[in-house]
C-alpha cells in the first residue's frame, strides 16, 4: 500500500512535503482533494505513528490552503478537473462528475448516505457539510466508486475531520473571519478540539452571510443572497488501542437561499446528520482493520416564493427526507492480496408536497414526491493484488438490492391518472463490477487502466416525479415507476510522469451509457406549471456516451516559482447523434505560482470555450466562451506555535461579465470580488 | 331529520316486534329496511289501498339528479312490502303554468333491502312548487293509492344541472345533471352525467347515441389532467365515464354534447373542488 502510493501531489510544491507524509493516494491536494485509483487512505498506518486508528499526524487540512476553510465545498470539489459545478443561484452549486449530476453520482458524508429534500435539487448533499469540518474528499471515477453504492458517474466521498485524539496538544482549535465584495458576503468559522489520553471531542462552527452578488459590469444578480450556519460535533474514545468509537452529529441550517435562475427560493435548508462508527483494528497481521457504522439522518427544506413579484399563484413546496442505515466493513491481507469487503444497508424516505394557493379557491395539493421509501442492501468486495512494487490488479465487486415503494396511498392514486400502477414495490438487483490494472514502467513514470460495468437505479424524481417543473428546459417532469435501470461500460486510463520539476497527467474516460435515463416530451399531456412548455416523461435512451478526459501540466523552472496548467474537455452523445443536455465544454485553468515559507502568490487565468454542443429539446444555449483572471494571496505570522494567517485576493479581476455552460437561467457569475480572510490557529 | 329518523326506526322496531310476537306461525317478513345514511325527505298514506309511504333520498333536496329510495308498508301493520309496482311523476307549479321533470322509476317491481330505488332530475330549485307524486300498487295485500309529497327543492353550490337550448333543436330543451362523482379524489374517478330532452312540458325521455366529450381544467392554472374516458352511453340518459384529477382544488368539467357529429351544446360545466 505504502509504496504503491501513487499520484501526484499537484500544483503547490509549498505543501507536497505534506502530502508526502501521508499513507494517501494523492493527486490533487489544493482543495483537500484526494483523488485516487485505487483505494482511498487517510489515515496512518499504525507503527509510524503513536496514536493508533487515526490521529492528527497528518491532518492535511490544518496544513492546507487556510483559503479553503472559507470556500464552499462545492468550490472545493470544482477544483478538480473532472468535477464542475451546475449552479442555479448564489449557493449550493450541484456537482457533476464525468459530466454526470447528483442522480448518477454518490455523494456521501463519511460514507453515510444522505438525499437532498428538494425536487428542484437545490441542495445537494455537497451543501450539508463545510469545509472547516473537511478532512478529504475521495474521488472515484465510474463503478470504482461502488463501495459507497451504485453509480454510474463515480462516487464522491466528503471524510469529516472527526475529534482528533492527541494528548500531546490538548487545546487546539482556530477561529477565523472573512469578506467578500461581490456578495458583500461575511464568513465566520471557528473549531476546537480538545483531547485527554483516551478521548477527544471537537466542535466547529460556520457562519455565513451574503447579499445578491454584483455581476461582472456592475450589475446585482437578485436572489442570489443566502444566510447558513453549519455546526458539528464529533466525540471519539478509545477503550484500548485497537478500538475506536466516534460519534458524530452534523446540523446544517440554511436560510433565505436566493435561486435566481430558478422561479422560487428557499426559505429554509435544514439538515441533521448523526452517525456512530466502531473501528478496530485487530492484532492479527492479516486482518488490518474493521470498521462499523449506524448513521441516520434528516433533511427538511422549503422552498419560498413570497419574495418575487409577478408570482401569479402563491406556492408552498416542502420537501423531507429521512434516511437512516449502516455498514460493516474489514480490510485483510493475504499475501499479495488485500481484500476489502463491506456490507452496507439504508433505508430512506423521501416525500415532497406543492400546495398551490388560488384566490378564494380551495388550495391545489399534490405529492410531487409521493412519499417513497427505498430499502437497499449492498455487498461490496475488492481484491487488490501487488504482484511486486510495480504491477498491481484490483478487482471489486458489488450486489445490490433496492426495493422501492410508494407508501401515501393519494400517491397511487395521482400515479394512475398517468395509467401507472405504482401499489406495488419496484425491485431491482443492482450489479457493479470493476478492474483495475496500474503499472509503474519506469521512473517517474506510472499509468493505470480500468474497466468497469455499472448500474444505477432511477432516482425518486426519475421514477416517481409528479409535475417537477425544470426551470432549465421550461418543463414539467413526470416519473415512470417502470423506467429500466441504467447500466454503463466503462473505461479509464491514466497516464502520469513526474521528475523534479515536471509533472504531467492525462486521464481519459470513456462511459457507454445503455437505457440513458432522460425525460422525453409525450405531447399528449398538459403541463401543470403556469407557462410551461410540456410535459416529459422519464424513458430510457437506447444508449448514449460520455467521454472525456483532462490533462494536468505542472513546471517549476524555481523551487519558489510553478506553473500549472489544467485542461478537461467533456463529450457526450445520444444515440441518436444529438448532444447530451448540460455537458461542460473545454476548460483550462493556468495559473502562476510563487510560493514562500509563509505564504504564496498566485496569478490565474481561467477560461472555458463556447459550448455549441446543445440538446435543444432541453432548452440549452450556446454558452459564450469566457475568460477570467484571479489573483491570490496568503501570509501568515507566526506567534510561538500559533498562526495568524492572512489570505485574499481578487478574483475576476478584469469584472468580466460571464457564465459556465451549466449555469442555469443564463445568469452570470460574480464580477470583480475581492476578499480577505484572517484565522488564527492554535 | 336525523332525530324523526331514529325515532321511526325505533317504533317501526317495536311495533313490528308486537306484531311478529302475534304472527309467529307466519313467514318472517322483514319489517324494518335499511335506510342507514339515508334521509326521510317525507312520509304519508296513498288516498286508498291503506299503504303508508316513506320517501328517503341521500341528501336534503336540491336542483340535482336526486336519488330517492320509496319504502312502501301496510299501514295497518307497519310490515314493509317488498312487492310493489311503483310509478312517479314530479311536478312543479309555477302558478302560471305547470311542468315535470326528468324522472326514473323503479326498475323492478322488488325492493331493494326493503326500499325502491328510484330518481329524479329537478332541473330548477324551489321552495315550494315541487310535488312528488307517488303511485304505488302493491302486490303482497294487492292496495293500490297515491300520494303527494311537496318538496322544497334547494339551489346547490356548485350547480349540479344545467338546461340549455340544444343547438340543433332551438325549440326543445337539454338537461343535463352530474351523477358522479360526488366525494371527488385526486386519482381515477367514475363520472357519471344525464342527459334528458325537454320533448313536452310532461314528458323528459332519457336521450340515447349521443357523443359525450369531457375536459377537466384548473380554471386557475388553465391545465387539464390526462387519459380522462369520455362518457358513453349506459341507457335510460346515463353516460358514464372516467375523470382524473391531478391534485386538490377547483376543477371544472366541461362538457361537448354531440349528436353523431353535430354538436348539441358545448357551454356546460360543472365544478368540483377537491378538498
């Protein structure tokens, strides 16, 4: 495992030293990013290290970027070059993956299933955790990912910092206060964690507050402003110095969410999240670890409407999810072989309602989610075997079973208005398999290839959608309980080289998608929604690709000076020849970087090309190419042990005026937005 | 009403348990029938033949397809008789003249559970005005009287009839009345109309062959719902069909009435909000 630690730690030399420390497989560490191949690590293996199960001998977040802790988690995830981000107002910004959104990735938070409450996808997962609570994001790509469920796109894993036992610093924590311009936006974090020989319990705490964003030429964008606060708590104990328990707890509470590119805003975003972990760590070699978790968790979200003018019918849409479920997972080593195998478990329910309120009229109620449950068991096994330091083959696999059902019996009654007979509980047996091959063939020089077979099932709003109008495409969305699982053929390869002061990666990907799932237009139905253009019914396509890839070039003429170069292109296709809906075009981020003891400077330039490629039954524009220039900066002061650190910067420092091609509603981003954050860590 | 109707129910049972404690050798005659969540609209003795007549109906009246059930009893025993040839004529005086209304007789000479079901279509409502003539010849003792009962018919909300002036028959009139459904939900519902022509001011046949077409809108969000089932003809001036509904709230029906492919009348509605 050590030495086969492959990646890159790129585009800050200042903290590879870092990363080198750690048992990770890292790629990309400016946003906490690990993005692996393989497996994902973060913690220590236990003799280097005097805490045994994790600990804070690496903790990559204390020493990263303090700019990230400021971030949203979804800025975070787009630092990525295979993740961009579907934005819809000022916050909560959808991740896609491989040119795939939420309903084909997994997102999970210490990989505990959590579903978004809202039909309009105004909050993703993404939102409920903050990056001062971060401690990793893992990365997989395709059925790689299929430890945490079955996807098609990947699976994005957001590991939370969790208390860190350490009796040797018994207080440490930071707190930290930033602002913005665009938004006129203010940022407050703090953390603590506090640790005895045998426990520790951390506390940390964001606070945000932003007004509409002013847009590049001077214009606010209205209902972009959003208020939230993110709390967390996370208790650990180690009874001995094998076993540790940890106990964490999550709220998330966001209000007053401006969605300019969407016809409502939300009045409040409530998220609880709870999850209690067991993890031991046997003396026998073979048997490295074993880790269980219960979890459950809680979102409650509500849209509003009562802020925009020329509403013609006043709307309530509240939205619940409730999910709780658990895993059981051992980690053994057989010679060559390091087997990984995980059983998992959930059961979640979604329900969301619209109540319409007409003037001197009976109020208009409807299940636009009508109450689904979905109980799921997977199992999942790896075997990852090391031929020797060069060559190595994984395999993995996973089975999964889904049962979904719709319990409001006023459910099954408004699905037979659409002649669908949704009384009886869908089942469906998910299958995922992947392997991977990765070769070492020379210095520097390393290169993987995968292939996979995965599937995926429908989503609620897939299946079970009752007039969910899209504000992308202008129309309003039925379910089809009957619609086929979507399946994929996968394939990914990589390819990287890396000496002193050069560094290059390519990965490509290539995802041939069987019974796309994607909503098609039956003229024969009447929209719902007030100015809608139709109504579409989820169906499969026959098939449909994705495929892509990105190229990451790095080059230290100095120690103190790299420049870095991120290149991601994304395609995808029907069957039929037409483009898929809200593929992200050619983008390349360049940026300059003097790095220092203290600190660093950085100049970037961002730019993404015109997307042509439209699906025009979605409703899609040619989104214009653009290009903006960021500048960076960040000092810290040292006082004994402690850090006060300075950062900011000037992003879009010519006030472009511009999108990306998934923004929705054709809004453009911030103008010229400076900020300036200050934290001090002890 | 409810409190008559239980005291009815109570004394039609102890009567009937005096008589049968004297006819014990005799066949058990059911002498109670079951009117449960059924309304006494009226009660009275036929001019001859010594029957007692009680009218039941689902609802107070209103200007509706009423459903009206008619129990017939000897009036010397009380004893409920299950065979009788029963024959109705609605009438409302206007005092300047006269007319009926569309009507349906029972269509069996047996009761059911004791009672006759029969209807009536009152096309406009009125306080006084109304009469229900019942004629009854019953053929357990063989009496045959009748009698009428003044009804004082109300105006629903939402309307429940609507008359118009058939397109292709200035002279005439088309009445048409929602049966169905009456608890609408959210869902497949059954949907029920009639239609009955004015021929004479005494005569309102059931119409037969006509083309029924339905669109249910949200008057407020101008959308329909999907795969509704256009009602067709079940004899004796009923159409049925099916009507979906989407979600709660105001919908309106409208109707096409078409006979062959002429059009008769294409202006009627009828309202129901779903709670």
């Amino acid at each position: 495992m050590k030495t086969l630690a492959y990646g890159v730690f790129f585009a800050f030399s200042t903290f590879s030293a870092i990363a080198q420390k750690q048992d990770s497989i890292l790629f990309y560490n400016k946003g906490n990013i690990i993005e692996t191949v393989f497996d994902v690590e973060e913690i220590l293996v236990r003799p280097s290290c005097a805490c045994v199960g994790e600990c804070s001998c690496a903790m990559t977040a204390e020493d990263n970027y303090s700019e990230n802790r400021f971030s949203c988690t979804d800025a975070i995830l787009a630092k990525n070059g295979r993740i961009e981000l579907m934005k819809r107002g000022g916050f909560a910004f959808e991740p896609v993956l491989n040119g795939m959104a939420s309903d084909r990735l997994n997102l999970t938070i210490d990989g505990m299933k959590i579903f978004g409450a809202c039909t309009d996808k105004m909050d993703p997962v993404t939102s409920y955790v903050e990056p001062n609570n971060m401690k990793s994001v893992s990365v997989q790509h395709g059925s790689a990912g299929s430890m945490f469920g079955s996807s098609l796109g990947g699976s994005v894993n957001m590991e939370t910092n969790g208390a860190t036992i350490n009796p040797s610093k018994p207080l440490t924590g930071e707190v930290g206060v930033g602002f913005q311009s665009a938004a006129l936006g203010a940022n407050a974090l703090f953390s603590l964690n506090y640790s005895r020989a045998r426990w520790a319990i951390r506390a940390n705490g964001v606070y945000r507050n932003f007004q509409n964003y002013r847009s590049g030429g001077g214009k606010i964008i209205e209902f972009t402003q959003f208020e939230k606060w993110n709390g967390a708590i996370s208790a650990k104990y180690m009874p001995t110095d094998r076993d540790v328990i940890r106990f964490d707890l999550i709220i998330d509470e966001g209000y007053n969410i401006g969605y300019a590119a969407l016809p409502m805003d939300v009045l409040f975003a409530k998220a609880k999240i709870y999850g209690l972990t067991y993890q031991h760590y046997p003396s026998q070699v073979w048997f490295e670890k074993f880790e269980t978790k219960v979890y459950s968790n809680t979102v409650n979200h509500s849209m509003d409407d009562t802020k925009r003018t020329n509403v013609v019918m006043h709307m309530d849409m509240p939205g619940w999810t409730k999910t709780f479920g658990g895993y059981a997972d051992a980690r053994m080593k057989f010679g060559k072989h390091q087997i990984t195998a995980r059983m998992d478990g959930y059961h979640t329910n979604a329900r969301a309602e619209m109540t319409m309120y007409p003037n001197n009229e009976a109020p208009m109620f409807m299940l636009t989610w009508p109450d689904v449950n979905k109980l799921d068991f997977g199992l999942f096994v790896q075997d990852k075997i090391q031929f020797n330091i060069k060559r190595s083959l994984s395999f993995s696999g996973r089975i999964e079973y889904l049962n979904t059902s719709v319990i409001d019996a006023f459910g099954v009654q408004q699905a037979a208005v659409f002649n669908q007979d949704v009384s009886k509980a869908d089942h469906r047996m998910l299958k995922n398999a992947n392997i991977s091959y990765m070769e070492i063939p020379g210095k520097g020089f390393s290169g993987w290839l995968t292939a996979g077979y995965a599937e995926r099932a429908p989503s609620v709003t897939e299946q079970y959608a009752f007039y969910i109008f899209n504000a992308y495409d202008g129309f309003d969305y039925i379910g089809y309980q009957n619609v086929k699982t979507e399946k994929a053929a996968q394939g990914d390869v990589g390819f990287q080289f890396e000496n002193k002061r050069f560094k290059a990666r390519a990965t490509g990907f290539y995802y041939h998608i069987y019974d796309y799932i994607l909503g098609a237009i039956d003229s024969s139905l009447d929209a719902m929604t007030i100015g809608a253009n139709g109504v579409k019914v989820s169906r499969n396509l026959s098939w449909a690709y994705m495929t892509g890839g990105n190229l990451e070039l790095s080059y230290s003429p100095l120690k103190i000076l790299t420049l870095s170069n991120t290149s991601s292109y994304t395609y995808g296709n029907t069957f039929e020849g037409d483009p898929l809906p809200l593929v992200p075009p050619f983008k390349n981020v360049s940026s300059v970087n003097w790095s220092h003891k203290r600190g660093f400077v950085q100049l970037e330039c961002e730019a993404a090309a015109n997307q042509p490629r439209t699906n025009p039954e979605f409703g899609e524009r040619i989104t214009p190419a653009y290009a903006i220039l960021n500048a960076r900066a960040s000092y810290f002061f040292l006082f004994g042990k402690k850090r006060l650190t300075l950062n900011g910067g000037i992003e879009n420092l010519l006030d472009n005026n511009y999108r990306q091609h998934l923004d929705w509603g054709g809004i453009p981003r911030p103008g010229v937005n400076g900020y300036l954050n200050v934290s001090f860590t002890f | 009403m409810k409190v008559s109707m239980k005291f009815l129910i109570v004394g039609t049972a102890l009567v009937s348990t005096l008589f049968a404690g004297c006819k014990k050798e005799e066949d058990p005659t059911p002498s109670t029938s079951n009117t449960d969540g059924l309304v006494m609209i009226a009660s009275g003795y036929t001019d001859e033949g010594g029957i007692k007549v009680n009218l039941y109906s689902t609802d107070s009246l209103y200007s509706r397809y009423t459903n009206f059930f008619v129990e017939v009893r000897d009036s010397a025993s009380n004893t409920v008789i299950e065979d009788a040839h029963i024959e109705l004529m609605p009438m409302m005086d206007m005092t300047t003249m006269m007319h009926s209304a569309p009507f349906e007789n029972p269509s069996s000479t047996d009761a059911v559970n004791g009672l006759f079901p029969c209807a009536v279509v009152f096309q406009m409502p009125g306080d006084m005005g109304w009469t229900l003539n019942i004629h009854v010849h019953e053929h357990v003792n063989g009496g045959e009287g009748e009698v009428t009962f003044p009804l004082m018919v109300k105006n629903p909300d939402p309307t429940r009839t609507r008359v118009v002036t058939p397109l292709n028959d200035p002279m005439s009139r088309l009445i048409i009345s929602y049966v169905q459904p009456m608890d609408p939900k959210v869902g497949i519902n059954d949907f029920e109309i009639t239609l009955h022509s004015r021929e004479t001011m005494m005569s309102f046949p059931g119409i037969e062959n006509y083309t029924v077409e339905i669109e249910p809108e949200m008057p407020s969000m101008g959308h329909g719902s999907p795969n509704n089932v256009n009602p067709t003809d079940a004899g004796n001036g009923h159409y049925n069909g099916k009507v979906n509904f989407t979600m709660t709230g105001l919908w309106r029906i409208n109707l096409n009435i078409m006979d062959g492919s002429t059009v008769v009348d294409s202006t009627a509605y009828f309202e129901v909000t779903l709670q």
